[in-house]
C-alpha cells in the first residue's frame, strides 16, 4: 500500500530571511537579556515573540497587532523549522502583544536594548566606524494628542496644523545604519536631543577619533564642547544666528 502524503501549503515570502538575519544578530536572546520572563508564563519568551511579531511588520508592511495571530497560523510549519521552537498562536494575542509593546517603551529597557543590538550588529559584520551623522526630523499625523501623549504641536515643515512626534536618529555614515533612535514629544526642540545621542552612540562605539556629522542646529558651543571633550570630532555648518552671525566674516573669491 502507498502511505498517505500530508502536504502543507504556506506562503512565506521573504520572513525566514528575516528570521535567519535576525537570529544571526543575536535578537531574540538580547531581548530576552532585558526582558525577562515571568516564572509562570507559558508559550514563547518575550525576545523570539519580538523577533517574529518584527519579520511579520517587516514582510508584511504592517504595523498593526491584529492581523499577528492569523499570520502566525498560516505560516506555522514554517516558523518552527526555522526557530526549532514550540509556536502558539496565544503567544500573538493582542493582549500579549501589548504587554510586549508596553515593556519595550520603557526607555531604559529600550536603550539598553539598543545599545548591546548596535554592539552586536558591529561585531557580526566586522563595521569599522569611523563617521557617526545625527539629524532630527518630525513625523506628523491626524493624531489626539494631550500632554501625556508625544504627539504635540511644534514647529513643523509639513503641516503645522497636525501633531508631531521628533526623531532623533545617530546613523553609522555613510551607510546609514541606525545605531541610536530617540522619539520625544513633537514641541521638543532639537539641540537638547545631541548630547545624549552622542553620548549613548559612544555605549556602542569604543575609542576615540570617530566624527560626529551634523546640521547648523549641532553647532552649539556646549554641543561641540562636549564632543572635543570626549576626544571626538565635529562637522557641522555654524548657525548664521545671534553673535556667531555677527562675527563671521564672509569673503567672496572671484576666479
């Protein structure tokens, strides 16, 4: 007799790229370091939960929590031989997701997180930096906002009528892979926002030497003095404001 033949159907697009990439960078078990699990819970742990619920945002273009649970289901197989893991769709509940979603915005468990992640992705791809460029940027939408939300209303360069979220972001030039990330509330202003980025992209990159690019908006004698103190470099454009305008001289070359 010919034994019967089960064939599973998935559609796996390109997630278990992502899944290989992101176990090779140590994801999953860095989170996990961060976020540890209670001695009672069931099911995944919080860093392979991370891990997959990412591939899925990534794969998918979609950000949402629902849509987790039943793409989960249909790419099962799939996912636990590539993970050689348990998977449930229980561990992908709104519910729990959102227990994940509110333990990552603690922002000491985040930097922490995205300090050894930086660490590690320099490692496994042998990156030797040695240019570092921070630039802020706002992201706006139809949004409710109020004072313990970040979107806020602030200077903008889209629509001043919507409210704004500010990112800062320090990226490894010139390949322009994030290292360090902060949102704050979107009436922040910039200059506050450069010294503790340089400061958590120096938790990541050892020595010193390394430049630090910016816009006019870096130029600030603390800003500046606080990365020549650090035995690091700047570039940036002078503000053409206040005094510094003043004292500058501009010369025209004719030839």
């Amino acid at each position: 007799m010919t034994p019967e033949m089960n064939i599973t159907t998935e559609r796996i697009d390109d997630f278990p790229l992502l899944l290989e990439v992101m176990q090779r960078l140590g994801l999953p078990a860095i989170i996990d370091h961060h976020l540890r699990r209670h001695g009672l819970q069931q099911g995944l742990s919080w860093g392979w939960i991370a891990t997959i619920w990412l591939a899925h945002i990534l794969t998918q273009s979609n950000p949402r929590k629902l849509p987790v649970q039943s793409w989960v289901r249909q790419a099962h197989e799939t996912i636990e031989r590539i993970t050689r893991m348990k998977v449930q769709e229980l561990d992908f509940t709104d519910d729990r997701l959102t227990l994940l979603l509110r333990r990552l915005s603690q922002p000491d468990i985040w930097q922490a997180i995205e300090t050894e992640l930086g660490r590690s992705i320099l490692r496994v791809y042998e990156l030797k930096p040695e240019r570092v460029r921070l630039d802020a940027t706002t992201v706006s939408g139809d949004h409710a906002h109020g004072e313990e939300t970040l979107f806020q209303y602030g200077h903008s360069k889209d629509d001043p009528s919507l409210a704004q979220v500010k990112v800062m972001v320090a990226a490894l030039d010139p390949l322009g892979l994030p290292l360090v990330t902060q949102v704050v509330a979107g009436n922040q202003t910039d200059d506050p926002l450069y010294v503790p980025a340089v400061d958590r992209v120096l938790q990541i990159i050892d020595g010193v030497g390394l430049l630090i690019v910016g816009d006019c908006k870096m130029s600030a004698l603390s800003i500046r003095a606080h990365i020549q103190h650090l035995g690091h470099h700047y570039l940036c454009p002078l503000a053409q404001t206040g005094k510094t305008g003043e004292d500058m001289k501009l010369t025209r070359y004719d030839g």
